[in-house]
C-alpha cells in the first residue's frame, strides 16, 4: 500500500488521542506550511515556468474560489443559515490548492507546468483575498476594514506567498542553497504529515468541547462538503476540458490544502468552522484514491 494512503486515517487516529495538546502545537503550523511551500517550489524550475500558461483556465478557476466563496457565504446567512456553516463553506472554497497537487495530477496525466502555475497563483491569491474578506467576517469584523486588512495580511502573506519569492530569490541568486534545499524536498511530504495530524486534532478536540450544542450544524457541513468536492472538483474537469487538461482543471480547483483551511477558520472564523476542510480532506482523498486506482486498471489493461 502506498504510505501516502495512510496519512490521513494515521493523522485523524493520532489527532484524536492527542487532540487536548493539538491547541498548545498550533503555533507552529503556520511555519510549517511556509516550510513545505518553500520546498515544493523550490523543486519548481521558475526560469522556465510560464505563470500565463493556460491563463483562460487559471482565470476561471481563480473567479470560482473568488466569487463562489464569498457568495455561499452571503448566501447561506441571507437564508437564514447557520454562521458556522457559512464561514465554513468560506474557508474551504477559498482554501489553496495542494502543493500535493501537482504530484497527483501529474500521476493522472495532467500539464506539469499547467498544475504548477496555478498552483503558485492560487496560493498568491488567497494571500490578498483571504485578508479582505476575513476583515468583514469572522472575529475581526468589529474593526476598521485597514486596520483588520493589514493584521491579517501580515499573518497570511507571509505563510503562502512568501515562499515562492523566497524560492525565487534563491533560485536567482543562491542557487546552490535552493539545490540543496530541492534534493531534500521529498521531506516536506513528512512536514504535511505532522501539519496534517495538529490540525485535524485542534478541529476534533473543539468538536469533543464543543459539537454536542452544535450537532445541526455539523451535520449540514458534513453533507455540504461531500457536495461542494464533487462541484470543484467536477467544475474544474469541466473548464480544463475546454483548455486541453481534463486532470489539471479538477485537481487545481478540487484539492485543497486542507491543513492550511482548517489553520485559517481555526484562527479567523468560528472554530468549528474547520469541520468543512477537515471532512474536505476526507472526501478529497478518498476521490483520488479511487482516480489512482481507475488510472492503475486503465494502465494495465493496455499493458
């Protein structure tokens, strides 16, 4: 079996049984996922990269985690909607796409420079969204939009959008330094592992304190989760079709960066908004398992 199957079920058993300590580790996740972005893209030759490439289906998919987002949220509260379900549609719409993506994708057959791009510019996108719109939602609503803009810009930014300038700037001018960090980048699998495990335990230990009173609302996240894998990931099939790379189109938009959404609702919104990219994560995985697997048959049946 491959060990990457098994990070998730090892992460929620683990997150579970140490989940009252999970809360003391979460200082450290943003700093862990600026050290896996860091290295992705420094495995990413950025002289030769095309940020442009495909820019008709970055475009799209970058308007859907934009537009769809902020309207769901919009949506459900003007229905009369729980807040905790809002937030969470929020922040697992506008989540990141994986830096895992682009190993997935390109297994299923996808544009490696396709998946890279927008991989890059998806995470420098949320860096500027992610921080107008947590400046009206969420716990620093009470202050002024510039003054809850830059706290939150400062925080944000420096976790997924510095790295890949620091990557760049290495890769111009210590070249040595990001081979050196490159050839060690299969660690960061491990990183995302250990990220993976304190997260999903910090969103456990608030559903043990906390999910008895808020049953209904877990319950409606659940469910719209399960739904909004199948719309992105769907969605995103469905555009990259219509620009030559089917694979490239549904991994960009429908694997998230789980860790990093369950970070964000865990610091920025309600807790329990984290539920949604924390069950996300669940139904993402359990997707490209089977997409790995049908593309293993496909792949014997013609050998």
């Amino acid at each position: 079996m491959n060990k990457r199957s098994l990070v998730l079920p090892v992460a929620i058993i683990l997150g579970f049984l140490i989940n009252r300590w999970c809360g003391k580790l979460s200082a450290i996740v943003p700093y862990l996922i600026f050290t896996i972005l860091l290295m992705n893209f420094s495995s990413v030759r950025i002289r030769q990269l095309r940020l442009i490439h495909m820019s008709g289906l970055n475009v799209w998919l970058l308007l859907f985690q934009i537009v769809v987002s902020i309207v769901c949220y919009y949506l459900i509260t003007a229905l009369g909607g729980d807040e905790i379900v809002a937030e969470g549609v929020l922040a697992g719409v506008l989540c990141p796409v994986a830096a895992a993506s682009v190993v997935i994708a390109c297994m299923l057959g996808a544009n490696r420079e396709t998946i890279t791009a927008y991989t890059i510019l998806g995470n420098l996108m949320v860096a500027i969204v992610a921080p107008i719109y947590f400046s009206f939602i969420g716990i620093h609503q009470d202050m002024p939009f510039l003054e809850s803009f830059t706290l939150i810009l400062r925080k944000i930014g420096p976790v997924i959008a510095l790295p890949f300038f620091v990557a760049m700037f290495l890769q111009f001018c210590l070249p040595k330094i990001n081979e050196a960090i490159s050839r060690i980048s299969g660690i960061s699998f491990y990183i995302w592992a250990v990220t993976l495990t304190i997260t999903l335990g910090q969103t456990i230990n608030m559903i043990i304190a906390n999910g008895r009173e808020n049953i209904r609302s877990i319950t409606v996240v659940a469910i719209i989760s399960i739904i909004f894998c199948a719309i992105q990931f769907g969605f995103g099939k469905w555009v990259g079709k219509k620009y030559g790379d089917t694979i490239a189109g549904g991994q960009a938009l429908g694997q998230k960066n789980s860790a990093f959404g369950i970070w964000m609702a865990n610091v920025y919104l309600h807790p329990l908004a984290s539920v949604y990219p924390a069950l996300y994560s669940i139904w993402q995985n359990l997707f490209n398992s089977w997409q790995l697997y049908r593309q293993g048959k496909k792949r014997d049946s013609a050998s």
